[in-house]
C-alpha cells in the first residue's frame, strides 16, 4: 500500500497548495491513502469544520489534528460528525471525537491511523502517549485487520519522536512527527522493519524541533 502523508498544512497557503496540488501529487505517485495534518490549517490554529471539508474534498482520506485540535470551537461538535478526523489518543479524557480508527483503503484493505500526543517541551501536559499508543496496536496487531498502521507523533523533541519510532518498530507501518512544521530530512527504516514485508516495516519519521 502507497501511503502520502502531508503535514502540517498551515493557513490558506496549506489549504490552497492541497487544494492544487494534491490531486496531481496523489496521481503522480500513484498513492492508494493520503493522511494530513491539519491542526494549524485555519489561520495558523485549529481547523474549522469548513476548511476540514474542503481539505477532505481536495483529495485527504483522513485529517490528523494535535494540540490545537479544538482552538476553532466548532470542531468539538463537526469532529463527532466527521469519522474522517482523527485527535490525538491522549489529548483528554472526555475530548469528542477519537484518537485511532480503522479505514478502508483500495483492494479492499484496511489501515489504521492512530494519533498521539508528546510531552516534552509542549505547552500543556498530556497523558503517557507511549502507552496510549501501545494500547490501540495491541488491540490491531499489524497483519491482523489492518494491512498498515499509521502512527502520527505530534510533538516538539526530535528525541521523543525517535523514542516513538522505536517504540513501534514492528508494530506499525510508519510513525511520523508532525508540529514543527519543518521539511522531512531524516527518514529511516528501523530494524524491526527488516523482520517482515514492506508493508509492515516501521519506518519513523522524525522532524527536529523548532525554537
Ligand atoms: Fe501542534
Ligand atoms: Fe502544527
């Protein structure tokens, strides 16, 4: 399975760029699933209930959000209407909406996209995301249900999302960072991902922090 994920689409520069681009960009690289980070996609913070439709017309199969999932209020209620939307596993207890789900993608195969929260160096406290994490891929062993597992770490030390990555290495398929908007430069296959086909590899894709 040939998965893009595109993140973080800030502003109406994201929003216009996706709405543009994503469909040649998928047509060209023959994507079967394209996931985007869209926290920061209305005016820099948030995203609202229009522009999430717009984005998931322009060609997203599933928006991730992070810790400015609900800075835009509507999204409190559109997020529980919109099975599309994924925030984070470990955002709060009682936050609408759900940090994981499994979607259909083509041929008939499922993946999992799981969304998680980090704690160092981020604004608020959140809860422990290594065993937020480790809750949802036991529930979907890699193989099982879904052919692929995408994990979204959103947080700010390149450090914890390289602790991330290892932490699924061979559990999920890709574990990408995501809210330091800043180009994807390092990626790597780790070694659990040398265990088992392509598809169950665990890439982690890390991006260093922002000042
Ligand atoms: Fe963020
Ligand atoms: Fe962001």
């Amino acid at each position: 399975m040939r998965i893009l994920f595109l993140g973080d689409v800030v502003g109406r520069t994201g929003r216009t760029a996706v709405r543009d681009r994503l469909t040649p960009l998928r047509e060209r690289l023959k994507a079967d699933f394209v996931i985007l980070n869209a926290e920061n996609a209305t005016s820099g913070i948030g995203l609202s209930g229009d522009h999430a439709k717009q984005l998931l017309e322009s060609g997203a199969d599933v928006l991730t959000l992070g810790d400015h999932a609900f800075d835009q209020k509507d999204m409190l209620t559109y997020i529980e209407r919109e099975p599309r939307i994924i925030r984070p596993l470990n955002y709060a207890k009682n936050a609408p909406g759900i940090g994981a789900r499994v979607f259909d993608a083509p041929g008939g195969r499922k993946i999992l996209v799981a969304q998680v929260l980090g704690q160092v160096f981020m604004k608020r406290p959140f809860d422990d995301p290594f065993s937020a994490v480790d809750a949802v891929l036991k529930k979907h062993p890699l193989g099982g249900l879904a052919a692929a597992t995408v994990v979204d770490i959103h947080c700010e030390a390149t450090s914890e999302k390289m602790g991330m990555g290892h932490f699924c290495d061979g559990r999920a398929s890709l574990v990408v960072g995501t809210h330091t908007h800043v180009p994807t430069a390092d990626t790597q296959i780790l070694s659990g991902g040398q265990r088992s086909s392509q598809t169950q590899g665990c890439a982690a894709i890390t991006t260093p922090s922002l000042a």
